[in-house]
C-alpha cells in the first residue's frame, strides 16, 4: 500500500470514528425526544433537560468537527452529496438549529414563544435529527442518483457543475428506500435507549428511574428487531467495488459480507460492538447505573465497523445508481497526498483533545444531578 | 436551464449573505466577551472579592444567551459551501477543507468543552480549574475565528496551491503559505480586535445605561473600567490593522480598493475621499463624474495603499481597459486567457473521450508546472482561468456605492469609538462619568453603531470580492450547485422567518435579563 492509499485508509478510519462517537452522542438527542415520556412534571423535565444539556454542546460540535473533516479529507463527497441531497441536509441542519437555541432560551423569561414551544424544539430535534442522519448514511450503502464528471468545468454556467443530481427529487429519493428507514429508525430508537441509559446514570431520581427501565424494554424490542433486519439486508445486497489498479468499479454480491471476511478485525469490532449493545440493554433492563458505559463502548465499536465495512477494501462507500463509473471510493474522492499527510499531523492531536475532554466530563459529571441540585440555583437551561 | 442556474447562484448567494450576517450578529460578541469575562473572573481568582464573582456570573449569562445561535448559524453557514456551493467545494476542497477541519479539532471542542465547566463548575470544579476553564473557552472561539478566516483569506488571496489537471482542482502545496499569508493574518488580528471593540462598546452601553438609572453603580462602574481600556486598545488596534488591510487590498485586490474608493481614472498621489455623495451608476465614467461632491484629503490614498505619497494607485477604468504604462492588462485580454484554458480543458476531454493519449498527454504537459512551458502557461495562461467564465468586462466590478458607503460607515464608526473609549477611561477613572449624561447615552447609542459598523465591514470585504468566488480562479457564477432555484429561494425564506424569528427571542431574553441585573448572582 503507498503513502496515499494509507493515509485514505486513515482518514477513512477517522472520518468513520467521528461518526461513530456521533452516533454514541446522539443519546442527547435520544432524551430531548423522550422528554415528556420520562418526565412528567416541570421540575422532572428541567432535570433531563438540564442533564442533557451539559452534553448538547459536544453531540453539535463533532457534528460539525465530522463535516469539517469529511471536507478536507473527502471533498468530493462533500461536493456530491451536499450539492446533491440537498433537502435532506437542509432538513438536517434545520433541526439541528432548533436545538441549539432551546436549551438556553426555555426558560429565560420573556423568550417569546414559551418554555413549551423550546421543548418541541427539542423534541424535533431529538427525533428527526437521528432519524434523518441514520437516512443519509444508510445512502451509503445503497447509494444515491448522481453523476460526477470534473471535466463538467469546460462548460459553462449550469453545465459546469461537476457533481449533478439525475433526479428532481435532490435527496429525497433516499426516502423511497426500505433499508434506508431501517438504517435510520435503528439509529432513533438506538439514540433513544442510549439516553434512557445515559439519564439512568446521570440523574439521581427514582420515579425518573423508574419510566427509564419501563421505556428501554419497550424500546429495546423494536430496535433489535429493525437493526438485525438492516444488518442482514446489508449482508445479503450487493455492493459496489473498485479494480485498485484500473479504478473500475463493477458490482460485486454479498459485497459488505465479503468485506467483513476479507478484515476479521473489523468483524470483530463489530461483533464486540454488537454484543456490547445488547449486554447495556440486558444491564439497563435491570436497573444498572453503569450500562451506559457498555452502550457507548459498544455503539462506537458497531457505527465504527459498519462504516470501515463502507469505505475499506475497495468499496465504493457513495454508490451511483445512475453511473457506476462516478461512484466514489476512497481513492477517486480523497484530497491529494499533500493535504492528507499536512491533516495527518494535525490529527495527532485528537487524543489530547479526547484527554480534555474526558477529564472536563469526569469533573461535572461525577455526581449525579438531583433536585436538589436544581432548587439551590446556579445556571440551568 | 442556463437562466434557472443564474437564479440558483443569486439565491444561493442571497441566502449565504443572509446566514453570514445572522452569524456575524451574534459571533463578535462571543469573540470579545469571551476575554472580558476572564478577565473580570480572574480579577476575582486574585483578589477573592466576590463582587468580581457575582460580575463575572452576570456578563457570562449575557454570554450564553447569545452564544447558543452563533453556534446555530454556524453550523448553517459550514454546510452551505457543500449544499448550495458544490462545485467551488470540489475545486478548493483540498485547501479549503484544511481549515475547517482544523477550527472542529482545535478550537471547537475546547470551547463546548469547557463551556459547560464555566457554566456548570461553580462550586463544582476548584476555582484556578474554572478560572482556566473560563480562558479555554475565550481561546477556543478566538481560535476557531483565526482557521475560519484563514479560509476565507484564501478565496480574496489564493496562495499555497497548484491546479493538478488529473483532478481538475487546486490542490495545497504549501500549508505554511495558507494558513499564515499577510491576508490570513491581517483579516484574524482586525477581525478579531473589532469583535473585543464591539464587545467592549456592549458591556460599556449596557453599564452606561444602569449609570443613567441610577442602578448597579459599583458593578457598571468597574466593569467599565475593565472594559473601556481593553475597547480602546482594541480599536487601536483594529485601526491599524484596517490601515495593513488597505495597504494589502491594493496589492492584491486592486478592483475592490478601487470600487471602496470609487477611483475611476488611477493616477499618481491620488487623494482620499473623506465624504462624498456618488452618482447614478450611468454617469460614473471618470474620477470628474463620480460625485455629486466629496471632500479629499490629497496624497493619502496612495500613501495608505503604498505608503509613497507619489504612488500610482489603478483605477476602475484602468483595470477594466488596461494601462501599458502601469503593466495592467485589459480585462478583455485576461478574458482570452482564460476562455483558452477552459478551450484547453475541453479538447483535454474530447482527448480523454475518444482515449487519445498523446493529446491528453500534450495537454497534461501544459500544466506541468516543473517544465519551463508548463510555469509559462501556469503564469500567462492560468492565472487568469476564472475570466473565462465572464461575459462581459464590467462584471469584474462589485458594487460601487454599497462598498464607498460602507467602507466609511465602518471607518467613521470605528474613529468615533476610538473617542469615546478614550472619553470614558478617562471620566470613569475619575469618578466623574456619571456626571456626564449625554456621554452615557452615547454610550448606549454606540452599541447598535458596533454592530452596524461590524456589518459594514464585512460586507466591503465580501461584496468588494465580486465577481470572484475565488479571486481570479472561479466566479460565483460558476460555483454553485446544480440544484432547483425555487429549492433556494425556499430555504432562503425559512432561514429568514427562523434567524429572524430567533434574533426576536435573543434580544427579548437579552434586553430582559439586563433588566434584571446581577441580582440573581
């Protein structure tokens, strides 16, 4: 392998992580969706809201750290799929807006539209926001209409856009497709039971406590039957791989399963992941604090193996449906070998920042919020 | 097709100004404040006193009321390069994505990190830990301005790249170059020194009004005391940095001086004009027709942009019609150049189309910037790629009055501030500021004046880079995405109700708790 095929490999690693601790932080939006399902009275909802809200500010940030490094790693996905599934990133980024904003204006007096309204905005967020990401990066497997060609710049005006859209439907046409809604109600319902564990963990109140475990058995059914359905559709479609020394790419059966017995250690990950997750469920089912623990470890060890099985050993991880020739591999999509070694460099401060991280967490978070906590003041949303 | 594109690009444009100017309403206070809140909280740190505690608590939730949608426009404004401008995303991703990358690594997650212990840690956390916490955070959003602006310094200046036609994109060839160029520079230190000015001007109005009523004397008077000082240095410094930003602006960006200037004919000591009234755009054909009346000081636009009061400052006219004697080309000329490079682009894929090597290789010889022939077309042909997509020479000119009128707005505002900071250390420090009433109100006036001169400021930047989403690479016109206008012009209408309808909430909590005081501390 040379220099630039590890470093797309790296950065294909890292961009996969990113998304991976995504998913994990999406728990935020898990609980904003539940809020009024695990609290019931004004103060219960305050010490969700207020749980979650310590955390909201690092679920956006590697949101946006994710597409910062997808551009500079990546950027012909970032043209393609940006400029191409424009509706469903719009919806997205909306969503996303409405969270930032209502953890701190709810219940400042006079913030115009009322506590109420700020909730829905959370609510909103909390369940469109997994949904519609869970959506986007099912098109990753199934692909997507689109048409590539850098030579487009010989034209002019509208022709010379390189990256094109077959379809009036501009991301909407990922709606159409079943696996897609799998991919993204497993990642809503997973947000959802990472948040009843993650609260279970954080707040210290036993009738909240009490609707958590209630909640996460209903939950845990329905996200275990729709997963294991998008795992072994997965297994079972074909994928679409690139000759690495032609760069043709042709379809290939059982692609993502080959992918898995072509890297045991990814299967591995995901294997662990898997098991991981449910052993959280089966802890969260019986009232274990720590399950959180295992749920994140176990999410982040999944999303990170699903989108290695993506990207890795020659996949094309944005198929074209309308031109298999403009499907995008690591190789044919990546910045050049100059930008990729510089972000190389940079990238080695990741785990300082996971560090500071860490140890910011540990200190807020080292005891559990009561209601007490709350009644005495001190800053809350 | 080609009409509903050009509708695309104006929409698309109209609604990246719109999120830009929702963003910057609210970022430069995060910029400024930032510091000034730790600041105050290590005056507490050091002294123990803990009305520096209850100060420190009261600007920081002013800080977080308007933190939250700076964050959320943020978001908007970094998928919008991909959404609705994909094809300059793929022409600079691999230089313009650096940069973005490096703001989410570095700076963004050392400010929500630690946002949440300077919030939360009271009590929680030991005191020097918060007081650090506090400083990570003002760093953190100074640092993400810094590789933001580097960014965009790019698109006004391109530096540190090559074009690799196997790609057909800038690809980096020089970090150091990008990240550190006098553009790149110069835009963070001004940028960031008139976002502590506004922030100053904010916390000096807001005190200035609880003086005027008689309310929390102590706490408006030294928080002006911290603030007023720190303004001033800042806008001194801002002024400075404005004066490199010209001096840099005639070197590289010719036409946008020119256009700030509305400097027609170029000419050897050319004045500066104070004040001036332009006319309609038909009758701007020369320096003797541009105004209904000016005020010039002589000699110091050329002085200011070259530091030689002899200088020959170009002109409109001369950078549109050329000027031998000057070394200027002809627009139309430039024009030439690069219709022959997107014509070489073209036969290079007719080349590749019917899999005839040899062209294809010919061609790919021309852009070999190691070979003599190839850093002669790089230089004579290249550089000049992005005129090829114009029709017409006078799209090389941005809008003449919105740049003349701003550009003094955020001059004559900024000169003002100046004086008013002075104005105030000084009666404040002797304990005669609250004397002086019609001072106070000033003061209070002087907060929507930050802003607006905020704006001003930004937009002689980016309107004065028109017609160029990259400075002579790629226009706007060419750097959209293919995507329906009516798709545009809807998000362009939702972000419209939705900022506006957020900036209603923000100023209403805002205005609210600044009724309320510190007394909740």
């Amino acid at each position: 392998m040379d220099t630039l095929s590890l470093l797309q490999h790296y950065w294909w690693f890292l961009i996969s992580l990113l998304g991976a601790l995504l998913v994990f932080l999406l728990f935020v939006q898990g609980g904003q969706a539940l809020l009024y399902r695990l609290g019931y009275t004004e103060e219960e909802r305050n010490l969700i809201v207020n749980s979650l809200g310590r955390k909201w500010e690092l679920t956006f940030t590697t949101l946006v750290t994710f597409g910062g490094a997808f551009f500079a790693s990546f950027p012909l996905f970032y043209s393609t799929s940006f400029g191409g599934a424009v509706y469903v990133w719009m919806a997205i980024l909306l969503c996303f807006v409405l969270q930032a904003v209502a953890y701190e204006y709810r219940r400042k007096p006079s913030n115009v539209f009322g506590e109420r309204t700020y909730d829905i905005f959370l609510m909103i967020n909390g369940l469109a926001g997994p949904l519609l990401l869970g959506m986007a990066v099912g098109t990753l497997f199934t692909g997507a209409p689109f048409t590539v060609d850098r030579l487009n710049l010989a034209n002019e005006g509208g022709a010379a856009v390189i990256s094109q859209w077959a379809t009036p439907w501009h991301g909407l046409d990922a709606v159409a497709n079943p696996r897609n809604w799998a991919l993204g109600l497993s990642v809503a319902l997973l947000a959802m039971i990472l948040a009843c564990q993650f609260l279970a963990h954080d707040i210290d109140d036993e009738a909240i406590r009490s609707r958590i475990r209630t909640c996460l058995r209903r939950l845990a059914g329905g996200f275990v039957a729709v997963f294991v359905i998008w795992l072994l559709t997965l297994l079972m479609a074909d994928g679409w791989t690139a000759d690495p020394a032609t760069g043709v790419i042709s379809v290939e059966p059982h692609k993502y399963l080959h992918n898995l017995l072509a890297m045991p250690v990814v299967a591995i990950l995901l294997a662990v992941g898997v098991i991981a997750v449910l052993c959280s469920i089966g802890m969260a089912w019986v009232g274990r604090r720590r399950a959180i623990w295992f749920g994140g470890s176990g999410t982040v060890l999944t999303v990170l193996a699903l989108l290695l099985l993506a990207g890795w050993n020659h996949t094309a991880y944005y198929p074209s449906t309308v031109d298999m020739q403009a499907s995008l591999t690591i190789a044919n999509s990546s910045s050049s070998l100059f930008t990729l070694r510089t972000m190389f460099w940079v990238s080695l401060f990741i785990p300082v920042v996971v560090a500071y991280i860490w140890y910011a967490w540990r200190s807020l978070s080292r005891r559990p919020i009561t209601r007490e906590e709350l009644r005495d003041g001190g800053h809350q949303y | 097709m080609f009409t509903d594109y050009l509708s695309t690009v104006d929409w698309s444009r109209a609604q990246f100004a719109l999120t830009a100017i929702y963003h910057w309403l609210f970022v430069p206070l995060t910029l400024g404040l930032g510091p000034l809140i730790a600041i105050m909280e290590t005056l507490y740190v050091r002294t123990g006193d803990d009305f520096w505690r209850r100060t420190t608590k009261f600007w920081m939730r002013l800080f977080g009321v308007n933190f939250a949608i700076g964050v959320a426009t943020g978001l908007i404004l970094e998928f919008e390069f991909g959404t609705n401008w994909s094809n300059y995303s793929h022409f600079v991703g691999d230089i313009f994505g650096a940069p973005l990358a490096i703001e989410g690594i570095f700076a963004f997650f050392l400010e929500s990190t630690f946002i949440a212990v300077m919030y939360f840690g009271w009590g929680k956390v030991s005191r020097r830990f918060h007081l650090t916490a506090t400083w990570l955070t003002a760093i953190g959003a100074n640092l993400s301005a810094w590789w933001i602006l580097v960014a965009n310094a790019w698109m006004q200046h391109p530096v540190g790249c090559t074009f690799n036609l196997e790609t057909v994109r800038n690809e980096m060839s020089s970090f150091s170059e990008v990240a550190l160029s006098p553009v790149a520079v110069n835009k963070f230190l001004h940028t960031v020194t008139s976002s502590f000015t506004l922030a100053a001007l904010f916390v000096v109005g807001v005190s200035a009004w609880y003086l005027l009523r008689g309310r929390e004397k102590r706490m408006a008077s030294k928080s002006i005391a911290v603030a007023s000082i720190f303004g001033l240095l800042s806008a001194l410094a801002t002024a400075w940095s404005g004066d490199r930003s010209g001096a840099i602006a005639a070197t590289t960006q010719p036409m946008k001086l020119a256009a700030m200037e509305a400097l027609y004919d170029g000419e050897q000591g050319a004045p500066l004009t104070v004040i001036g009234v332009l006319r309609p755009e038909a009758e701007r054909t020369s320096n003797d027709e541009a105004f209904h009346f000016r005020i010039d000081i002589p000699k110091l636009l050329s002085l200011m942009s070259f530091r030689d009061t002899e200088a020959f400052v170009p002109g409109i006219n001369d950078l549109i019609e050329g000027n031998p004697e000057q070394g200027i080309l002809p627009a139309a000329e430039k024009m030439a150049r690069g219709r022959a490079v997107i014509d070489t682009l073209a036969r290079y894929r007719t080349a590749r189309d019917a899999g005839d090597t040899q062209t294809m290789q010919r061609i790919a010889a021309l852009f070999d910037g190691s070979t003599p022939q190839g850093e002669e077309f790089l230089r004579e042909k290249f550089a000049y790629f992005g005129y090829g997509y114009l029709d017409s020479p006078q799209q090389l000119v941005p809008n003449v009055p919105l740049l003349f009128y701003s550009f003094r707005v955020m001059v004559g505002a900024g000169c003002l501030f100046i004086l008013l900071l002075l104005l105030v250390w000084w009666y404040n420090r002797r304990d005669s500021l609250t004397a002086k009433r019609w001072l106070l109100h000033a003061c209070v006036w002087c907060i929507p004046l930050a802003y607006l001169a905020s704006q001003a400021g930004w937009i002689v930047a980016e309107v004065g880079r028109q017609p160029w989403a990259i400075r002579d690479l790629m226009p706007v016109s060419i750097a959209a995405s293919k995507i329906p206008s009516g798709s545009v012009t809807t998000t362009f209408i939702l972000f419209l109700v939705l900022f506006t309808a957020l900036l209603i909430a923000e100023l209403s909590i805002l205005l609210r708790q600044i009724k309320i005081g510190p007394k909740n501390e």
